[in-house]
C-alpha cells in the first residue's frame, strides 16, 4: 500500500472517482476588515460545508473505492470526523461499517456515526487508544482498515481540496490549514507542490507536525486541548511527514483562546458553526500568530463543523 505515490498526478487521476459522492465546498471572499485584520480580501475555503460535517469523506471514499471490500466491511479508528466520514461513505456504498472513537468525541460526531448505521465503539481517553483497539478488531476480522491520515488513499483523497481551491482560486499566495495527524494538509502540499506557500497551525497542546518538523522526524507530542478530538494524535503520519518537509512552508502554534476567539468570529461576522479544529487555522490570523505581508493573497480552510459544545454562540 505504501508504494503507492502521492502526488499531483494521483490526486488528479483520483477525483473523477469521488466527485460523484463528494461535495466540491464554496469558495467564500471576506472582507478583512471585518475581523480587524490588516488585509484586503480573504479567501474561506468552506469545507464544514462536506458531507458529514468535514473533509473527511473525501479521503474514506477513496479508501473505499480503491478496491474490493471485503465482506467484513470496513474498520476506522477517529476522533470523530473520520469515523463520520468513514460511516458515511460506507453507508452510500453500501458496505458493513465498525467505528472505533475514544471518550472524548464530540456527542455530535458519536450521533452521526450511529446515524449512518455503522456499528459504533467508544472507549480509551484519546485518538491512539480508539487506533489500538481498532488494529485488534482489523486482524479478528480481516476487514479493510481506513486509516485517518496514515495511508495513502486517505492523503490522495484529502489532496483533491487543494485541486478544487487552485480551480476556484488560482490566484492565492497562501493557504492556512489546520493540522492533526497531517493527512489534509500532507494531500494539500502534495497537490501544490510548492505553488502556493502551505502554513501548518496547530493548537499549543498539540503541537504534533510542529515538533516533528524541530526534531527532523515524527516524534511523540502532547495531544491535549480544544480541539483534542480532531487535533490531537501523539505523533504525526510518517507518509506525509516527508511531504510537509517539502511542502509545508511555515508552522505555527495557536492557544485554546485564540481558537475560541475564532470559532465566536466566524458565528458571529458569517454565521458558520466550526468546531476547534475546523476554526484553528482561522484563529492564526486572528491572533496575530500568521502575519500577512501587504497584498498577500490569503486563503483559510475552515475544515469542520462538528462541535463539542455552541457555547460560542452566545
């Protein structure tokens, strides 16, 4: 599986294979002075806007579609999104669905994975305790693992943001995206290559890529926060860790407030409901940790919208 290349071509050569079962999300140009930001026009790439509430179903459908599945169905372990996702895709496609997610997951997220009709597990406090007992279940049944971000599948099929975003707005200097175990931002620096200037964000509790980047290689990091449950794993994929080296341009940290902050402007000027994790990239403008130059072409990805909790509402 890992000898399977992820690049421009494959992600090209992948989406026509999706595109039926996936939303391609709008394109939203803001004003920034609206939230006080010292830039002319920002460009939101509205990808809470996906079936199931993220990116997620673009990198389960193909897992999914790249092979025959077996008649154990599928496995994922997630946060929550994934699982979604992967419950989701399973659900169109017709195929048995087993969902592993840790105490932490949103209610929302459990609600919709239940919804979708696979069989749901929760236990373990974090991401990797969800992923341990997945890998049991996976060798007692024989069923396909789709993994969050580890395999190459997931990081073509999360890639194919970046292909929509360059045909919606081929004129952006820069792309602000979210990371937790790197396969969204790990397929977007695939597609770009370079292109465009790719700025990971992280909160501080979990400064997975981060870290990784400083010490030269995937290490373990802490995996506490907000966004705990879509930001969170102890260490970053290996497959894409060599392409953020490439790809990725800049890493910067963001607090639990400033994703608060940000998850309450995004309501309160645009009337988008993100979770954390789906607001963090938003909040590295807004908190200053990401400078724009003058007339730097600026696009965020606003990536989910699966709460914990609407307190940000009031």
């Amino acid at each position: 599986m890992t000898s399977i290349s992820v690049d421009r071509a494959a992600i090209a050569a992948n989406y026509p294979k999706i595109a039926p079962y996936i939303r391609r999300t709008p394109v939203m140009a803001v004003a920034g002075s609206d939230f006080g930001l010292p830039v002319g026009s920002l460009q939101l790439k509205l990808e809470l806007l996906q079936h199931s509430g993220s990116f997620k179903p673009r990198g389960a459908f193909t897992g999914l579609l790249a092979g025959k599945v077996p008649a154990a169905g599928v496995v994922a372990a997630s946060g929550g999104n994934h699982g979604a996702a992967v419950a989701y895709a399973a659900m169109v496609l017709k195929v048995p669905a087993k969902i592993f997610v840790p105490s932490i997951a949103a209610p929302m997220k459990i609600a919709k994975i239940k919804s979708y009709g696979a069989d749901l597990v929760v236990g373990g406090d974090r991401y990797a305790d969800a992923l341990a007992a997945s890998e049991v279940w996976l060798k007692k049944s024989g069923a396909l693992a789709i993994h969050a971000y580890d395999q190459p599948e997931t990081l073509i099929g999360q890639g194919s943001v970046g292909l929509e975003l360059e045909e919606q707005v081929p004129e952006i200097d820069t792309l602000l995206v979210a990371v937790g175990g790197g396969g969204l931002i790990g397929g977007i620096a695939a597609w770009y290559g370079g292109k465009v200037k790719v700025v990971a964000v992280e909160p501080e509790a979990a400064p997975t890529l981060n870290m990784a980047l400083k010490a030269g290689k995937p290490v373990e990091a802490p995996a506490g926060g907000i966004a705990a449950d879509s930001l969170a794993p102890k260490m970053i994929g290996s497959l894409m860790f060599p392409i953020a080296q490439k790809g990725v341009a800049e890493s910067v940290l963001v607090t639990d407030d400033a994703i608060r902050d940000a998850q309450k402007a995004l309501w309160e000027k645009l009337r988008l409901v993100a979770e954390p994790g789906g607001a963090a990239a938003f909040a590295a403008l807004l908190s200053g940790r990401y400078v724009p130059k003058p007339r730097e072409k600026v696009a965020v990805l606003v990536c989910g919208s699966n709460p914990t909790s609407t307190d940000f509402m009031n």
